[in-house]
C-alpha cells in the first residue's frame, strides 16, 4: 500500500493583501494532516476515488466535470504522462473544513503526492504547488496561491503573487494557537467582497493592503530576530486592518480579545476571515491559560503549532 500526506496551514500575516500583489507569511500546521492511500483493484477494475469522511465512493471516469478529487487525480495523471491505473485511492483528512486551514490544499497535496509515489516518480515542490493550483480554483475562484505553496513546500514561506516563494528565516522558537471558531467561513466569498469593495473606491483599499503589507515586511524580520514581542504587536495591528477590511466577525474579535487578555503576545484572524480561525502567538509558559481562554471564549478546539 503507497500512501502519501501534506499539511495544514495558517497565514500569519498578509491575507487578503496578498491576492493584490502584497507579501504575505505563512505556516505549515504539521500536526493536522491530509492522508491519502493506494490499494491495488482488479484488472479493468479503473481509478476510483474513496472519501470516507464525505462517504462518497466513485470511478473517476463518471466523477462531474467540477469535482475536486477526481480533477486532481486526471491532472496529476496528465503531468506524469500516464493512464489511469487500476486503483482506489482512499483521502482522508483530520483539518477541518472551511475554516483557514488550507484543507482543500492539503488534500489535493495528498492527492498529487499519492499517485506519483505508485508511479514512483518524485515530483518537486513547485510542480506539486502548480497541481494543485488547479484544484484551489474551483474553491475559491481566482486563489492568491499562498495555501498550495506553503503545504507543497511544507515550510514557512513569504508568497509574493507571481513570484518564486522565500523560505522565511526564523531565529527562535515561536508558539502559536489556533482557535476554531466552529464556523464555517468560504474564503472564495470574503475575496469577493473585499474586491467588490476595492473596486468601488480603491484608494484607502490599496492604502490598507500597503500597510498589511508593510506588517509582513516587518515580521519576516522579527521571525529572524527571534522577537516574538514584535511580531505578536504587528499581529494585533493586523486585526486592526482585517477588521476595517470587513473580514473578522463576532466570534473571531472574541477569540482575539480572549488570547491578548489570557496573556498572549498577539492575536489576530487567520486566512479568510468570517469564521474560521484565530491564531495567537505565546509564552509557553501561557500556553494553558490560553488555551482555557479561548475555550471559555467559544473555541470548538484549540490546536498548536510551533515555528522553529
């Protein structure tokens, strides 16, 4: 049996900015992953897909035209020059749905990695990334590109649309927790408002994207410093500008208040916005009140994620 996996992820700073040529940071979460397996069928028996946590079972040959699964396997199949072999390939995925994570991306990731394994070919990061470009579209329209990058290169990353990502350097340990919010957010929506907004009055939206974009700059260097005061302030001035952008909701400003006051360093929302997730920067010695905070604040679950 082959079986392949990829990660989840978090933007640290730059969302939304980033889909209008700004740089933004983001983070693997290694700790939720997207797992897919190959088991060999019977001759004839054709490529089909098993997603037992959508419980959906089908040949990819009678899959709809938009179906992100099976898009995936027939593109993967197309860069490797291959026929569809007979296979079923079984994803499973423990990152939520719809909140900021990159699921969509990292299961794709799964996907892609998967089948080249059982072709045993070894398809580089920026290969994998494009493949799965693909599949983001269907998600969320006209995607920046940020969530394939950082799950196929699985490290931290600086994106720049159209550009080559940049490893980030980091110069000590950073602690961060997630907080779910339990609402599901479609980022392909947040976008669309956001750009329906700029293109209405474009000035203090292209201002707002300069100074989020300014955050980013700067906390690549504090990342390198190891300054974890800094970037946690350059956090909690991001959710300034997200929330004047439109984009964080009753329940994100609560998980944000509840990490600053429960003693994180910074706090802000993560990814889309309107739901999803929050991301706070800690001590380790704060992890637990934290924790407790954003529980007690509404968290349907608290994950942690380092950056070393």
């Amino acid at each position: 049996m082959v079986s392949a996996s990829a990660p989840g992820k978090a933007i640290l700073l730059g969302e939304h900015a980033v889909v209008y040529g700004r740089p933004a940071v983001a983070i693997p979460l290694p700790q939720l992953r997207a797992e897919a397996t190959i088991k060999c069928g019977a001759p004839g028996s054709g490529l089909w897909v098993d997603a037992p946590d959508i419980q959906r079972f089908y040949p990819i040959d009678q899959a709809l035209a938009d179906d992100p699964l099976a898009l995936t396997l027939q593109n993967t199949l197309a860069r490797l020059a291959e026929s569809p072999p007979d296979l079923t390939v079984t994803v499973r995925s423990a990152i939520p749905l719809a909140r900021g994570m990159g699921s969509g991306a990292a299961i794709a990731t799964a996907l892609v990695r998967v089948l080249a394994a059982y072709f045993d070919r070894l398809l580089p990061p920026t290969e994998v990334s494009d493949l799965v470009y693909r599949t983001e579209m269907l998600f969320h329209g006209t995607p920046s590109g940020i969530d394939n990058t950082v799950v196929a290169y699985e490290q931290p990353i600086l994106f720049i649309r159209g550009t080559p990502p940049q490893t980030v350097t980091v110069g000590g340990p950073f602690h961060f927790l997630v907080g779910d919010t339990g609402v599901a957010s479609l980022t392909r929506d947040a976008v669309g408002d956001v750009r329906r907004a700029w293109q209405a009055n474009p000035p203090p939206y292209e201002a707002r994207f300069d100074r989020l974009g300014a955050l980013v700059v700067e906390a690549r260097a504090a990342i390198a410093a190891g300054n974890g005061v800094h970037l946690g302030q350059l956090m909690n001035t991001a959710h300034v500008e997200l929330s004047a952008l439109g984009v964080s909701s009753l329940d994100l400003d609560r998980l944000v208040d509840a990490a600053r006051s429960a003693g994180a360093l910074g706090a802000k929302l993560s990814g889309g916005g309107r739901g999803g997730i929050s991301l706070a920067l800690v001590r380790p010695a704060d992890t637990m009140a934290v924790t407790d905070a954003l529980l007690a604040a509404g968290a349907t679950q608290v994950l942690s994620a380092q950056l070393d």
